[in-house]
C-alpha cells in the first residue's frame, strides 16, 4: 500500500488550537489536514498520514482521525523565516527509509518545502500553491532590508526545487516563476476545490422572495473584506457607472465589517453591505444574484479562481472576473467572462446581465473539475504516476 505524508506548518496560530480538544480541530484545521482527510475519503487503497510541525504547541501529539494518522512535531520558529524540528526532520528520514513515502507539502513558497526538497532530495515531493508569492516576484515588488530575505530564497529555491517532482498551481501567472528554476518538473492547475454537497442552488424566484429582494432588478454580488487588495474602491466606482446607465442594478457586498478600508465609501455609494454571512446562508445569496463579480487586476493577485466564485457557479450563477483565466475545463465561455480592464469588467456584467441565457452547466462544471472528489482524482493521478 503506497504511503502518501502530507505536511504543512502551523501557519495561523491564532486559527489552531495549541491543545489537542474533543472535536480534534487541533488536528484538523489547515491545507494539508483537508487534503488528506479527503484524498483518504474517496480513495481507501493507501497509507495516508498528516505531519505538522507547530512551534505554538507545547507537546508532540498524535491520533488517527478519519482513517489519516496525525502527528504534530514541536518546533522552533525563527521569525521572518519559519518552522523547524529537528525531531521532525529525524523521524520523517526513519519514514523515507523504511517506507519511501510520496510526499506532500501543502504550501510552495515555503521553508518548509525548501527544507523537504533539502534533505529528501530522493524523494517523490509535490507542493500545492494557494496563492503565495514566489521570491522572484517579490524582489520587483518591494525594496529594503526585506529584499534580503527575497535574494536568499530565491538562491535557495534555484538549487532545491529542482528536487520537486510536481507543483500544483492554482494560478497561470505562478508557472513561469517556476519553470524560471525548475524547468523539469511538472506543473498542474489545482484548487482545492468546494464541498457540492454543502453549495447548492436555489431557484433565482424563490430566493430573492426569501432574501426581500426586488424581482425586477438587477444584481451584482461581491464577497470578501472591503480593502486594497481586493480592489474594493475600483469595484464600487465600476457599479457607480452601471448604475448611471442602469438604475435598477444594485451591489450587494457580503463579508465586510465596519472596519474595513472601504466600508464607509461602499455605504456613502449606496451600496448594500451585509456583514458576515453564516455559510450555510450563501447558497441563498449566490442563487438570488444575476452575477458574481472578483476583481483580480492587480499584479500581486496569484490567487487562482477563488472559492466565492467556484460557489457561485455551483448556485448556476456567472461570474465576471480574471480570475476565470485559470477554470480548468475547457467551456469558460459558458460559465462566465474573463475581462482584463476594467472597462472591459463594465461591458461583459451588462453582457451577463442582459443575456443571462447564454450561460449555462456552471453547476455540472464545477462537479466535474471542483467537487472535491473531482480534486482527489486529481490528486490520485499525480500520485500514480509518481508510483509508476
């Protein structure tokens, strides 16, 4: 039975427990505890186990917990770096040794991953990247005493990333950067994909009945914090043009709060803000919208397609946004649009808005490439074929 280790970092301490606890969410939370968790769902036939090393915890813990074994290493962190364990690093050669397992490092632009790539050089290794930022990238960015760091991992990845047999992007825009210093291996566009079964539509009538929305208008959707990066102001003023042309259409923003960066200019817009939405509700909101609309124009955006986005297709909803760029199947022009200025945003969310019947399968689409039984096949390609 071939052995698949992911691994991963406590990268979010105010997110993980520090204790083990009877929901065992000390265990659970994060990239690589979903990854195998699901991979082990749909797929029985391996030995898959779930390594993290955790500089907030005090003690070495482990249990099985849905059939994947966890174990949490104690490290040290070194700021502005990362995570590392001696014992870790000590234990998981004993591991290669004894069972040379494939493994799995659920972020790219790591130490943790330059540390695998280091000292398993022999090893089969696949990273998945979520929207982190290469070096490469970064140096042209910024300046500084941080440059520092971004000059010594890019040294450190032209001369250990070699050793990674694939990548599994979730953005086009990060190929390059690595086949800049890992020409050789592979690369795959990878999400880690939506719950279906959790996602679902609501006939459009009867969820604007539900949500008090008005049936004769025209509305645009947008969910996340209200700041830069996610080009918040651009996405009001664009609405503010729509609307000149077109009264009835209204922006909808959920996921904000009143201390975000834009919170008082979207109000002062007329733009409806509802706070946190409990997830459970989403599918409500999706399904009552003409179009779900990311702006991803920036250069420093590497985040892939989104999950909001994944859910509002799921809800057969269309979205408008770049962020499109990276859909996997190959019938984008069904599901939505893909504008690359933001004149071109205004003109393709009319387009949507009033012909609304050219977009069609956006549910059926998203099962066949972002179930998250769609990821496990996947990701069970990739490993057969390093086992082959």
């Amino acid at each position: 039975m071939q052995k698949i280790i992911f691994i991963h970092n406590n990268y979010e301490p105010e997110r993980f427990l520090r204790t083990p606890d009877n929901d065992d969410r000390y265990y659970t939370y994060g990239f690589g505890s979903h990854f195998a968790r699901n991979f082990k769902y749909y797929f029985e036939g391996y030995d898959v186990e779930m390594w993290r090393i955790d500089s907030f915890t005090r003690d070495y813990n482990e249990k099985t917990v849905q059939g994947v074994k966890f174990k949490v290493f104690k490290s040290r962190r070194i700021p502005r770096f990362g995570d590392f364990s001696r014992n870790f690093i000590k234990e998981l050669k004993k591991e290669v040794k004894a069972t040379d397992p494939i493994l799995f490092i659920s972020h790219t632009h790591t130490w943790l991953l330059y540390q695998i790539a280091y000292f398993f050089p022999e090893s089969r290794i696949v990273t998945s990247h979520h929207g982190d930022w290469s070096p490469f990238f970064k140096l042209n960015e910024r300046s500084g005493i941080r440059t520092v760091k971004d000059r010594l991992d890019m040294r450190i990845e032209k001369k250990v990333f070699k050793n990674v047999n694939y990548f599994l992007v979730c953005d086009t825009k990060e190929i390059p950067l690595i086949h800049n210093v890992s020409p050789e291996s592979k690369i795959e566009l990878f999400s880690t994909g939506i719950d279906i079964n959790r996602i679902f539509p609501v006939e459009k009538e009867k969820a604007r009945e539900i949500l008090g929305w008005d049936k004769n208008k025209k509305y645009i959707l947008y969910l996340g914090q209200l700041y830069k990066y996610k080009q918040a102001k651009e996405l009001i003023d664009l609405w503010k043009e729509l609307r000149n042309e077109d009264p009835g259409i209204e922006l909808i923003i959920i996921g904000n709060s009143e201390q975000d960066e834009y919170y008082n200019y979207a109000k002062d817009a007329g733009a409806t803000t509802l706070g946190r939405i409990l997830h459970k509700d989403l599918n409500i909101y999706y399904s009552a919208a003409d179009v779900y609309v990311l702006l991803s124009l920036r250069d420093d955006y590497f985040g892939g397609i989104g999950i909001a986005p994944l859910e509002g297709l799921a809800c057969n909803t269309p979205v408008v946004s770049f962020s499109l760029r990276n859909y996997i199947g190959d019938n984008l022009n069904e599901i939505g649009e893909a504008p690359q200025t933001l004149e071109e945003y205004k003109c393709k969310i009319l387009k949507v808005i009033k012909h609304s019947e050219n977009y069609k399968n956006m549910r059926e689409s998203i099962i066949t490439h972002y179930s998250y039984e769609a990821i496990a096949k996947k990701m069970e390609t990739v490993f057969k074929d390093l086992s082959n």
